[in-house]
C-alpha cells in the first residue's frame, strides 16, 4: 500500500508498493482512491511571455535611491521656509525718525576672523554695511558711508540719524578660524514721531436729558497709530472714531494715540458742546437779561441826551431874545407897555 506522504522517486516503505512516474500524459492511479482528472499542459505559445524577475537586492537599492532622492528634494523645498523661521525669530528694535540705531551682538564667539554687518531692507535691497577682518580696519560699503559706525570695542553696529527708509531685517555674521559662520539677526523698523494729535467732537442728536455725538481723535500725516479712548479712567475702544449715546451730565472723554517710539493725549469735556438743559437755560437766560439791560442803558442815555439838548437850545434862544431888545428911559411902566408887541 502507498504510503500518503509518499513521493515520487522515494525508497517504498515496507510492505508497500514501488511508486514508478507514469508517463506523459497517463494517469496516476492509486490504490483505494479515485483516479486524478488528467491535465494536459499548455501550449507555449498560449501563455503570455514572463519577463525576467529582478533580483531582490537590486529592487530594494532602487527603491532606497527614490527615498533619498525625494527627500534630497523635501529638504531642497524647506530651505525658504528655514530662512523665513529665522527671519521671524530676530529681535525687534524700533527707533525715531532722526534717531540713533545702536545694534549690539550677544554672546558673540571668543574667536572670530572675520564679520560683517549685512542688511535686507523692507525695499527688497540686499546690502553690506560693513566688513571687518580681525586686526584691520573696518571696511564700510554702499549707502551707509558718514552715518555708520563700527565699535571694535563691542562688535556693535551705530547707525545716525536714521530714516524710513532704513527699516529691514539687519544681520551680523561671524566667520570662526574651523569656518563655521554664527549670525544675529535685528528686525529694525523706524516710525515717526508723534506731533500733534487733533480731537474734533460733532453732536448727532441733542433732546431733554439726552445728547448722542460722535469723537474724532486723528495725527496729521502719520500711519500705523494706535488710539485708545476712555472716560473717567474706563476704556471705551481703539478706533479713532469714537460713538457715544447717553446723558447730558459733564464727562471728559481722553484720547491716547501711541506708535512703538511717541504717544500724545488730548481730552475733551463735553460741556463745551453739548450742555446740561438746566445750564442751557441759565446761559440764556443771563444773556437776555444783560442784553435787556444794555439796551435800556443805551435807549436811557439817547433820551436823556436828546432832553438836554432840547432845553439847552431853549435857553439859548431867550437869551439872544432878551438881548436884541432895546433900552427905554422912561417910566417902568410905559417902557413895558411901548415894549409889548401888538
């Protein structure tokens, strides 16, 4: 009996029977078991041809040079990024408009042969201020010639005066004698002093006990202002317009308006634009009664003027009466009967 594990070509165990292949295309009978279906074989020619594997080894170098291609190409992607990162990450310095720009390095390295002062401007232009090679004097470029400064003693930047047009992003790298760089970045932005700072009120609607205006807070011919309004010490916004519905009691109304370099406040009381209605009416009601008074001063004296006048033109007139009548010798009495007129 055929062993079941047996094998074509295998020793026959004991007490079995001799296994011999059968030839092509016979079938395989065991003894005990159903005879096997017959397969014939294929032509070659019905199969599609098979390419030729690749070995392992060479499918996995392929597929490890794709990977470090693509991150050769990631890391190519990420360099802006690391640039812009190191951008932002500089240390703010904001400065007048006329003022002094002094940049000093921290920590810089105990060893250095050579550094140079760099800067990016908000213009887009790329420029060295500055370059310094150990033991030699500074060598100073473009534009920065009579304003810029170089302190040996900190390593430190001096810019004077400055303008608006010197904000960016300002750099200083040091070269070491292994040829590593270290670098420092200053994000300088230059704004304009605060000079004057205009508050303008305008009433909306006035009625019994109620007064609705509006407060304008503005610095002539600067930009980037901050503004803050508050009344008695409570903050109330930071616009530069401000909206306001409610009493006719006295209140100052104060606006701050700050940029990174200055700040100015003004205020404003509201009783100068819109009164109590009691006040209102005491205002008006002292001002009729000067004007009465006045008036009746000014009607008195023109009356009394024009009185006086009249008298005194009276008397001058029987004065040059009296005089132009003639001088009699007679009796009293017939001089004043020949005196009388007819």
């Amino acid at each position: 009996m055929l062993h079941p594990w047996a094998k074509l070509g295998d020793a026959p165990a004991q007490g079995s029977i001799p296994l011999i292949p059968p030839p092509h295309g016979a079938r395989l009978w065991v003894q005990g078991q159903p005879p096997a279906p017959c397969i014939t074989p294929q032509p070659a020619e019905d199969q599609p041809p098979r390419l030729p594997s690749r070995p392992r080894h060479a499918s996995f170098l392929f597929l490890r040079g794709v990977v470090q291609l693509t991150m050769q190409h990631a890391a190519l992607l990420l360099i802006p990024f690391l640039f812009l990162s190191r951008a932002q990450g500089c240390e703010d310095r904001a400065v007048p408009a006329g003022g002094e720009l002094w940049l000093l390095p921290k920590e810089p390295p105990q060893t250095w042969v050579m550094l140079e002062w760099k800067v990016t401007l908000d213009s887009g232009t790329l420029m060295v201020i500055v370059r310094v090679s150990k033991d030699k004097d500074p060598d100073y470029r473009n534009r920065f010639p009579g304003r810029a400064t170089f302190l040996p003693e900190t390593l430190s930047l001096r810019i004077r005066p400055v303008t608006q047009a010197d904000s960016g992003n300002y750099y200083i790298h040091f070269e070491t004698p292994s040829g590593l760089i270290h670098s420092q970045c200053f994000h300088v932005s230059v704004w304009e002093p605060i000079s004057q700072l205009h508050l303008n009120a305008q009433v909306l609607q006035q009625e019994q006990g109620w007064c609705n205006f509006s407060l304008h807070c503005s610095v002539p011919g600067a930009a980037n202002i901050s503004y803050i309004w508050s009344r008695d010490g409570e903050p109330l916004g930071h616009e530069n317009m401000l909206w306001v519905h409610g009493g006719t009691e006295p209140r100052t109304y104060i606006c701050n308006a700050s940029n990174p370099v200055s700040w100015r406040i003004t205020s404003i009381a509201t009783a100068t634009f819109c009164p109590a209605p009691g006040t209102v009416a005491d205002v008006s009601w002292s001002y009729c009664k000067t004007k009465g008074v006045l008036s009746l001063l000014v009607l008195g004296s023109l009356v009394a003027a024009v009185v006086i006048t009249h008298v005194l033109t009276q008397q001058q007139d029987r004065s040059q009466a009296v005089a132009s009548l003639p001088q009699s010798t007679g009796p009293p009495g017939r001089d004043s009967q020949a005196a009388r007129p007819l």
